[in-house]
C-alpha cells in the first residue's frame, strides 16, 4: 500500500482511539475538568507528562535543530530534560500539597491579592498561546506532507479534533487520551531510529549506532559526517562552540531559561495537581522522567542519520536525478534547492532555522521567499527564473521541522514505517496542544471568572465557560499556526523563556521564602516576562541586534528570571510580609507529608 492509504489508517485508527477516549472519560464537574478528580495514578500521569511535554518540538524539530546545528542543537537536550529534575526536586510536591488547581491559583493565593491572580492568568494565557502555536503548525506541516492538503487545512483538522476531546473530558479525558498519544509517538520515534541504526550501522540501538562505524566501511559514522562538514565548507559537525552565534554563554543561557522555563510551564505543572497523594507527585515526576528519556536518548542518533543521508542524497545530484522523497516535500514548500546554473542542486546549511538565529532574514522576508518558491512551483517546468530567484538568496535545504518527518523516507523505510511517523508527528502536536488550551481555560474560567469577577457561579456556568473558551482558544491558536513568527522548536523556545522570567521566581520564592509579599512578586513578573517580550520581538521581528553580550532571543529568559528575582527580592524589605495565615501554609507545604498542620492545605475548599 501508498504511503497515503498507510497515513489514512493509522491516522484514522489513532484519531478514533483519542475521540473514543474524551467520550468514554467525560465529565460533568469542574474538579473533573480541571484536575482529572485527582485520580490518576502516577504511572499513568507519568505518561501523560510524557506526551504532554513531547510536543510537536520534541518530536518534529528537536532532532531537527541537532541535525542542522549539531554540537551547539544540545543545549534544547540539556535544557529541556534537566528542566524536570528542577520541577521534581523544587515545585511539584509543594504544589500539589498546596491543593489548588492552577499556577494562577497558587499565585493569588499565595500572595493573597487579586492583581497577583491577574498577573499570573496573563502571563499562563501567554506563554500557553505562544506555545501551541508551535503545536498547531507542526500539525500542518505533518498534514501537508502526509494527507497531501495545503499546510492551512491540516491546521483546521488539528483545531477541529482538539477542541472535540478537550471540550468534552477536560483533564480527565486529556490525561488518559495523552497516556494513549504516548505510545503511538514513542514506538513512531522508536521504530525507524532502531531500523535506520541497523542499516547503517548493524547496530540496533540508535544511541549506540550513532557512535558506530558505518557498515561495510569502517569509518565511524561521526567521523564521516565531519568529513563531509569539510568537503562542503561547514564548520565541524561534532566541535564545541563551532558556531560565533551559540557561544559559552549562549549556551549557558538557553539551557538555563530551556530549565527553568520547563520547571514554569503551566501546562507541565498541573500534570502534578492530578495525582492523589504528594508522593505520588513524585513519583510521576520519576515516570515522566523515565518515559521522556527514551525520545531524548534517541534524538541526537536520529539528527546524525538524518544530517547524514540528507546531504549525501543530494548533493551534487542532477535535478531530474533528486530523490522521490525530496519531490514530495518540495510541494509543501518546506524544502528549497539551488544550482549553479548547471540543474545541480548545492547543499546549503542556510536553512530557515540559521537564518533567524543569524538575524539574516525577518520572518516577512522569509514569507516573501516562500512566495516567490510557490510561484515557481506553479511555473515549472519553465522554472529558470525561480531558480534564479532562490541562487541570488542563497537558500537550499529543508525546513527544520520536516527532518524526523522524511528521514525514513531518506533511508528508504518501509511506507507503513513512513506513516507511523506521521501519527506520531500528530499525536505529539495534540497531546501537548490540548493540555495549553485547558491551562488557557482553567485561567480565564477559573481564575479570572470564578475567582474574581462572579464568585458566585454554578458548577454548570463555570463549565460552560471553560468550554467557550477552549473553543476561542482553538481559533486563537489555528489563526497562529497558519500564520506562525518562526519554526516551531523556535516558537516553543521563546514560551520557554516566558515561563522562565514569569512563574519560575514567583512560585520558586512562593514556597521557599515567607518573607516576599504581593508587590515585590508581581513587579517581579512584570518586570520579568516585560524585558523578554520586548527583548524576543526585537531580536526575531524588528532586527534589534543581540545586544546583550550576544545572548539570543531563546536565551534571554535566563535574563529576565535574574531580573525577576532580583525586583522581588530587592523591594521585599520596602514592602509587609504576607499575612500569619499564608506564612503559616508557607511552612506547611514544605513538612514532609504527613507532618505538620496539612489540615491547613488539604481541606480548604478547592474553589
């Protein structure tokens, strides 16, 4: 069977289970639609954080970033799973003993003021909208391949079948549907990695091939890759600190904000609100964890096949010799050739992803060339002056969010393996794009409607707005993702560095200091997620310069969390402590459970 019919199976077979699932686990009060009825085992929400955190940048661009940045693409490896081990050790146990149900919760609350719950519903609605515009345009992209539909129409599908489970079980049926997604987007990972491994290396285990020699060859895999780097004037595939653009303390600051960020994230945090007991908050830490690691051990073997196979099937190939793999992803305008007038196609490490990190190119002018690509797809085979067009710019190569995608394609993996992939693809942009438009409508439903403006609401209006918003959210987060400001791990970097500079301080001196108040924690914040919003658009959008010591618009979160701690604690000693009360629960959440007043936290009414 066609890559197409395998795609439509598994598709529709993977899209019935989700649906299938939100029915089966729907829900008709609040405590269901926001915590799951704090019910779910720690194996099991283990696996949800797992495919909650495994976004479309996980599984789309991470491999991706490694396979065009190489050395420098480790600090989203480092960031991102370091990230957990700050959540499990510093905030998921406290919070769950403190027992609400949402970051914003724990903020107001906390700082006992409703501009702190403000602040905070701001800051979770836009960090969780800037990430899942990432979700939505890796939804597209693998539509546009896979289903053979313009980029747009994938991106209404996704819209479509998100807001079907989300309305309709709220946590309780995402939780169990993203245990589901886990699966189909690890064995999708898994499969061609341990397949494309053997092949090349004889090695079944991807992170062992990687550091293999080439069958029938004996030059280290590696080895060659860097080989080829020279031939072709790149700099070292393997070398440290290669790139001008992602020096010491580049690095440094990316993987810090990429942790941070990770111990901030709203939608990872609530995962820990839906486990019954603090340890099992723990536990599902060491789950998620556990379950996480077997994509991330993998993804740098998969950026080393696929750096691999990318360049040596098409370098210096004659047009009409190029790859069928590489026709297919032509049409979806995700990959670009030039030649040097002789119909032979140059490989060029001027990618999309290089472009914006070097500030070479705005994202309208990169819209522009992408225009100018179609029309000369339309024009082919006359195609003489597009091809002039893309060699004056200078661009060649893929996209980075397609590399997982046509990697098995590349190394000629069986069609079903191929579309595997693709479900995969899917199911990773999904699970993590349903779990971002609840924390959109827990804040606004909850936090903002029910909290502060009618505390008086039935459990039926509370719902009824949560799904009206999740609905708006979906719209929001579609219109986004069909007109997305960069590549999605980039999108998904910079809601990193906004969950750096926002909730990481605040919650961070929440449960580990009884001194800091409401003020200085929410011109923290301000402070905070203000410089790195104006700092990200100018770098990405407006052609500002790195100005601050060359430290890019990924990294700056490292910043602005400084920054954050640094106003709340500077102007703790101008301002009152919080009240006996909250100082009291302060020393509370962090007993050992089982000790201390817990009475205090457990059953205080869960709003």
């Amino acid at each position: 069977m066609s890559v197409l019919v395998w795609t439509y199976i598994f598709v529709g077979v993977t899209f019935g289970l989700y649906l299938g699932i939100a029915w089966f686990s729907r829900v008709k009060d609040t405590r269901g639609f926001y915590v799951a009825g704090r019910g779910i085992p720690a194996f099991v929400n283990g696996m949800a954080t797992g495919a909650d955190w495994m976004s479309a940048a996980s599984f789309l661009s991470m491999a991706g970033l490694v396979s065009t940045m190489g050395y420098a693409g480790g600090v989203y490896l480092m960031g991102w799973t370091g990230g957990f081990v700050l959540l499990a050790l510093l905030l998921a146990p406290y919070l769950r003993k403190f027992g609400h149900f949402t970051v914003p919760d724990f903020i107001g609350d906390r700082y006992e003021s409703s501009s702190a719950r403000v602040v905070a519903v701001i800051c979770a609605v836009f960090v969780s909208f800037v990430y899942v515009t990432g979700q939505m345009r890796g939804v597209g992209v693998v539509f546009a391949r896979f289903l053979e539909v313009d980029i747009n129409v994938g991106v209404v599908i996704g819209m479509t079948i998100v807001f079907v489970y989300a309305t309709l079980g709220g946590m309780k049926g995402i939780t169990w549907t993203q245990a589901a997604q886990y699966w189909v987007l690890i064995t999708a990972f898994l499969v061609p990695a341990i397949a494309i491994s053997y092949r090349l290396t004889g090695q079944p285990l991807p992170s062992i091939g990687m550091g293999s020699t080439l069958t029938g060859d004996g030059t280290y895999l590696l080895e060659r890759l860097n080989q080829i780097h020279a031939d072709l004037g790149f700099s070292s595939y393997t070398e440290p600190f290669a790139n001008p653009a992602w020096h010491k303390l580049n690095v440094f600051c990316t993987t810090l904000a990429l942790m941070v960020g990770t111990a901030g994230l709203p939608h990872v945090i609530v995962r820990f609100y839906t486990v019954r007991t603090v340890s099992a908050a723990r536990w599902s830490a060491f789950w998620a964890l556990l379950f996480i690691g077997m994509l991330y051990l993998t993804a740098p073997a998969t950026a080393a096949f696929a750096r691999y196979y990318m360049i040596q099937s098409l370098q210096g190939q004659a047009i009409e010799d190029l790859p069928q793999w590489f026709r297919s992803w032509e049409r979806t305008g995700l990959i670009l050739w030039l030649d040097d007038g002789d119909d032979r196609l140059r490989y060029s490490n001027r990618v999309d992803n290089e472009i914006f990190r070097s500030g070479g190119l705005t994202a309208a002018q990169l819209s522009e060339i992408r225009g100018e690509h179609e029309r000369w797809l339309a024009g082919r085979p006359n195609g003489v002056e597009g091809r002039a067009v893309m060699r004056g710019l200078g661009l060649s190569g893929p996209d980075t969010d397609i590399i997982v995608l046509a990697t098995p394609e590349m190394a000629g993996l069986f069609n079903w393996i191929i579309a595997l992939v693709a479900a995969g693809g899917l199911a990773a942009a999904l699970s993590t794009a349903s779990g971002l438009l609840l924390v959109i409508s827990s804040s606004v439903a909850h936090d903002l409607y029910f909290r502060i403006i009618n505390p008086q609401a039935s459990e039926a209006k509370r719902l009824v707005v949560g799904r009206t918003t999740i609905g708006l959210a979906v719209v929001v987060a579609g219109i986004f993702g069909i007109y997305p400001p960069a590549f999605v791990s980039q999108v998904v970097a910079f809601a990193f560095g906004l969950a750096a500079s926002s909730f990481f301080p605040a919650i961070l001196l929440g449960i580990f200091s009884r001194r800091v108040g409401t003020v200085p924690a929410v011109a923290g914040m301000i402070v905070g997620i203000g410089f790195t919003t104006f700092y990200i658009i100018g770098d990405v959008f407006l052609g500002m310069p790195a100005w601050l010591f060359g430290i890019n618009a990924q990294g700056i979160g490292a910043v602005g969390m400084a920054l954050n701690f640094a106003v709340a604690i500077l102007l703790t000693p101008f301002f009152p402590p919080p009240s006996e009360t909250v100082q009291r629960i302060v020393e509370n959440i962090r007993e050992p459970e089982g000790v201390g007043p817990a009475a205090v936290i457990e059953t205080a009414p869960e709003h």
